[in-house]
C-alpha cells in the first residue's frame, strides 16, 4: 500500500525532508493535498476529528494503513528503517535522530527569522523584528549550526561522504534541503559557503546528482522555493555574513 504524506498544498515547507526520503528510496506515495479529488479537507479532518492519540498536532504526517506518524524526525525514524535509509543498530540509529532533530531546530529557526514574534501574524506585522533576528542568524546561527555539521561529517570514522556511517541517510537528504533552502533565502549571507563548509558542500552535490534526487529536482513534483514556505526570500532580510 502506499504511504500517504499530509502536507500544506502549494509549497515545500516541512513535508519536503520527507518527500526526498520518499523520492530518494523510489517509494510509493501519495501526496494526498495535491493529489486530485482528495485535498486539505481530509488533512484537516484527521487533525480534528482523529480518535487516538495519533492525532497530529500539525503536518507534516505520514499515514501508512492505520498508522500515523507525526514530526519530521519522527517520520524519517520511522521511515529510515523501512526505505533502508538508516543504519540498522539502534545505537547508530539513535545517533542518527540526534543529527535530525537538530536539524528540526535549526529550520525551527530560520522559520523565526521571518516570524520572530507570532505564526499567527503576516510578516509584514513582525518586519523590523525580523530584520533584528535575521541579522543575529546570520552572524551567529548559520555559521554555528553548519559549523557542528562540518565538524561531523570530518569526523564520521567511515569518511566524510555522509554525516554518518558509509551508506547515503536521510540526515543526507535533509542536510541538502537545507543548504538549498539557506541558499534560496539568503543568497548573500550565504556567499562563500561552499568554501566556508567544504564537506558539507561536496555531500550537498553528492545528493544532488543521486539519480533519483536528480529526476525529482527536475519533475513537477519539486515545487520552486517560494515566500510561504519555510525558506523565504525577503531582500530586506538579507545581507552578507
Ligand atoms: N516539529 C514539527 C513542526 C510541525 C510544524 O510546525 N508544522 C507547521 C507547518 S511546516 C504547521 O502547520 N504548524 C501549525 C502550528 O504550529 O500551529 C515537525 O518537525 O514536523
């Protein structure tokens, strides 16, 4: 049976480091808010009217059968073992979620510096606070998060063409959608990165040229960056590190 992925319709946002998983493993899915005759309605209805505990607070949420999964780290957890796509000690692959879930902070982050002060508002109510706290992730937050990366893919004992272990994870994946999404928002804070985080650079092209990342980057399943996602170019909060 398919897995069906419940995301916001229209933009890659948080459901995109499950979708590369997905597209990187060739697995069968559904997005089910593209998909036609289904749609937001039935995200929304699993997330008022679910009857477990597995109702989803919020999506991005994974439905295989009965099963729901919800979180991004939590998903890939999940998913890893299933698509081979982790490692199959629990040891490494807690490790593993420790890598993820700092990367869930970190998009944590870059999603504040756009709405530093509520979700609830539109940027342009939140913009000079905003400028504030997007000054303060690119001098001190990017280069301390892609710093930590750097220094553990260096340190991976099985050599740096993956964060961990020898085999292609999905810690790769999302670490590529994130230098992509960093590279989108802030083109000039982001000048010289290649240089600055260079094994970061070379996995970041590793994945790229996957055959299966490679056709999906190109179909119309990938949908361009754009301002109501999580990665969002605003000039005004741009500017060189
Ligand atoms: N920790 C969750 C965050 C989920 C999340 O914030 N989802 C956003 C869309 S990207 C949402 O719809 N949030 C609604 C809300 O926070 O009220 C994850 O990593 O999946």
């Amino acid at each position: 049976m398919a897995y069906e992925l419940y995301y916001w319709d229209g933009i890659q946002g948080r459901g995109e480091f499950v979708r590369l998983a997905l597209e990187e493993a060739g697995a069968s899915y559904i997005d089910v808010t593209r998909e036609p005759g289904r749609g937001t309605g039935e995200m929304m209805e699993i997330m008022k009217s679910g009857s477990g505990s597995d109702i989803p607070f919020a999506p991005p949420f994974l439905k295989d059968g009965d099963l729901i999964i919800s979180h991004v780290a939590n998903i890939l957890f999940y998913l890893g073992a299933k698509l081979d796509l982790a490692p199959k000690h629990d040891t490494a692959r807690y490790v593993l979620n420790g890598l993820q879930l700092t990367i869930t902070d970190f998009v944590a982050e870059v999603h504040d510096t756009h709405h530093p002060i509520a979700t609830s508002l539109y940027y342009e109510d939140q913009k000079e606070e905003a400028k504030a706290r997007s000054g303060e992730f690119i001098k001190e937050r990017i280069p301390k998060f892609f710093g930590y990366f750097e220094r553990v893919i260096a340190n991976n004992p099985k050599g740096p063409a993956h964060i961990s272990g020898d085999k292609l994870t999905y810690v790769d994946l999302s670490l590529f959608q994130v230098l992509k999404g960093l590279r989108y928002a802030f083109p000039k804070a982001m000048k010289g990165s290649a240089e600055t985080y260079p094994l970061l650079q070379a996995l970041h092209d590793r994945v790229e040229q996957r055959p299966n990342i490679a056709a999906y980057l190109k179909s119309a399943r990938r949908l361009a960056f754009n301002v109501n996602g999580i990665f969002r170019h605003y000039p005004e909060l741009d500017k060189a590190a």
